[in-house]
C-alpha cells in the first residue's frame, strides 16, 4: 500500500496566506459601508415623504428597511471579525504558532463566509423593496390612467 507524502497531507499556511484576503475584506467592508449609506439615505427620503403625503407603501418599506438595516449590521460585523481573525492568524504566524494561525485563519474564513450569506439575504431584501417601489409606481400610474379614462368619458356626455 502506497501511502501519500506527509507534506500533501498537511495544510501548508505562511505569514502571506491570510494577507491575501486583506485586499478583500477590506472592498467587502467598503461596499458594506456604502450599502448602509445607501439605506440611511433611503430612509432619509422615506421620511420626508411621510411628512409631506402618506403613502400605503410606506409601511412595507419601513418593514423591509428595518430587516435590511439589521442584516447590514450583521454582515458589518461578521466582517470585520473575519478582518480581525485573519489579522491575528497573521500575528499568530508571525509568533510560529502554526496550529493557532491554522485555526484563526480558519475562523477568518468561516466568519467572511457568514458575512457574505447576510450580504446575499439583504440583496434578496433589496430587490423586494424594489418590486414593491415599482408596485408603487405602477398603481399610480393605473389610478392616474383610470381617472382620465373617467374625465374623457365624463366629457363625451
């Protein structure tokens, strides 16, 4: 029986290995930043329309910011977690605590993974409240071209 080289067998992980994902985390923590710009700013707009008209959409979108709020938050941390964890797996390597940096560099990934699943969940979200902002459009749009309907048919008797 042939048996395979320990080195293919065993995780070979240096002080460069976790500064890969630096450039990464740190995009994915920017866009993250500029989504809950986003959101503020939605949520900015939304009030002003609630002060000057009440509108029946408004109550889903506040439900749908309120969710997409929370998960911007979760996806923010689990993030810079990742970003912490890959930093100590680094230092950990750094010290030659190899099985330590193994293991954090793990949990970096692990946490960058989480982070990028509350990403997908608020996309998803974001796209509802688009269909619904359309919803909205397209009701007006159908009251607008059924009260004309109305005034030409009024004027033709």
């Amino acid at each position: 029986m042939m048996r395979a080289p320990l080195c293919l067998l065993e995780a070979v992980l240096s002080l460069t290995t976790p500064a890969l994902l630096f450039p990464a985390i740190s995009l994915l923590l920017l866009a993250y930043t500029n989504r809950f710009l986003v959101l503020a700013q939605l949520i900015r707009r939304l009030a002003d329309e609630e002060r000057s008209q009440h509108q029946d959409v408004t109550a889903r979108q506040i439900l749908m910011l309120r969710k997409r709020i929370s998960l911007t938050k979760r996806m923010q941390v689990a993030g810079v977690m990742s970003f912490l964890l890959c930093t100590l797996s680094m230092f950990a390597l750094f010290l030659t605590l190899e099985q330590t940096g193994m293991v954090l560099f793990g949990l970096s990934l692990v946490t960058l993974s989480v982070s990028l699943i509350y990403s997908l969940w608020e996309v998803t979200i974001s796209t509802n409240a688009l269909n619904v902002q359309l919803q909205g459009i397209e009701d007006l749009r159908k009251s607008g071209s059924d009260r004309q309907h109305q005034d030409e048919q009024g004027e033709c008797r």
